[in-house]
C-alpha cells in the first residue's frame, strides 16, 4: 500500500499511518528501516518517520482540551502537511545511496515470499528483531541515555524572554532550542502551555512543539547508524525549515 503507483499517494498513507502510531521520535526509527528494508520509497517511509512523533491521536485530544478545536486543528492539519512535503522533497533529491549499505543488503522487496505458517512467522520475526538490534543497540542505549538525561529540561523562562512576540526571530530561536530536547507530544503539550501563559505567540509555540516532537539529539543518534551523514542533514535541514515556515505562517494569519 505504501509502495503505491501514483505518485504521492504513498506519502499521504504513511503520513496517515503516523497519525495513528503515537511513537517518539526514537521509537519510530525501527519502523522505518523496516519500511527502506521492505522496498518502500524512501520518501514516503521519511514522511512516516515525521508524522508519527509529530501528530497522534493523543496530541489532538490533549491540545483540544487545553488550547480548543481551533488550534487542535490547525497543528494536526500542519504537521500531516510538513511530513508529506518534507517526504516528498527528501525524494525529489534521489539520496538513497546515502543509506547505510547493511540496510540495502537486508533488503527483501524483491526476495520471493514464501507463504510461513505462525510458528515460522514468530521464529522470522524474532531472528529479524535479533539482527536488527544487533545493529543498532549502542545507538539506542545512547540516544534513550541522552534523552533521559535532558527529559524535562526546557528552559521556558528563557524561552519566553528571547522566543517573545517582539522579536522577529522568535520562532528560529524556538525551533533551534526544541531540536535538541526529547519528547512525546503528550510529554511537551504541559510545557507549551506554559509557554503560551507566559505572552508566546501560538505560531511559535507551535513550531517549538513541532520541533521537540518530530526531531531530536537522540532520534539524530540513532538514524546515524541507518543514514549516512548528509542525507541526515538534508532531513534535519528540510523538517526544520518547514517547521520555521509553519511558525511564520501562523504567527501572521491568527
């Protein structure tokens, strides 16, 4: 379904399906080496590994209760758009060779499939989960150390002062202190309200959720052992600017 001829149909399936599977940042990751490994587009499997940290079910029903339908609406309606557009243009730029090669060689789009009966199925699954953890175990211990570590660490009197309604570069400042934190949608939701008690402005806010959500030091940490260096960048690069542009935007519109 994700490997859909039409273009762009698979974006918009795996940005739905992030909608519906309420991951961290990190916890996405090995959904989405088994989305390259299995042959989907590497396109669409980056509009997934967005969507999923950044809108659920869980983000819409807690932004409702506190900020209304308003606002619930619109950060659900732009963060399944940033995950289709940033998809798409992480594919446009042809960077697949900039996976690592040992997700290539698992690769099994082409494999014949040989119908297993379940207990076959639990022993591929477990001999795959082994291998994969294989892989990327010190990358997970790190990251989750890390995010531990900085869990609950964000500086909103800080931010509330230099990320304020006055300063044209308050949305920039939000997002680049949001990147490096380490949270779920549920987890941040407390603190951007607090942010919004203290006079900042709802489209900074929201790129700085956004931000703390869809990207992050550890989510960066772990995607180093599937990404080579520069199609990380790239996708740090892009997701960050649509988020900036998404701050802009509603900053002038409410």
């Amino acid at each position: 379904m994700l490997s859909h001829r039409r273009e762009y149909v698979g974006n918009v399936l795996a940005a739905l399906l992030g909608i519906v599977t309420p991951f961290c940042s990190c916890s996405a990751v090995p959904l989405f080496i088994g989305f390259v490994e299995s042959g989907v587009p590497l396109d669409v499997t980056f509009s997934f590994l967005i969507s999923s940290p950044m809108v659920n079910e869980v983000a819409l029903i807690m932004l409702w209760g506190l900020f209304g339908r308003k606002i619930a609406i619109i950060y659900i309606y732009t963060g399944f758009v940033v995950a289709i557009v940033a998809g798409i243009v992480i594919g446009k730029l042809k960077m697949e060779k900039y996976i690592q090669d040992y997700v290539w060689e698992m690769q099994v789009s082409n494999a014949e499939i040989v119908p297993l009966n379940f207990r076959e199925k639990l022993n591929y699954a477990r001999e795959y989960t082994q291998e994969l953890l294989t892989k990327i175990w010190p990358y997970v211990v790190v990251g989750v150390g890390l995010g531990a570590f900085i869990h609950g660490y964000v500086p909103q009197d800080f931010l509330a002062r230099w990320a304020g309604p006055d300063n044209p570069f308050a949305v920039p400042i939000a997002v680049a202190l949001g990147v490096p934190l380490y949270s779920n949608a549920a987890g941040v939701i407390p603190i951007v309200h607090a942010l919004m008690e203290k006079g900042m402005a709802i489209g900074t806010v929201l790129a700085f959720m956004m931000a703390v959500t869809a990207l992050s030091l550890p989510e960066a940490i772990i995607l180093k052992n599937v990404l080579k260096n520069r199609l990380l960048a790239v996708f740090f690069g892009i997701v960050t600017a649509a988020i900036i542009c998404v701050g802009y935007l509603f900053n002038a519109i409410l």
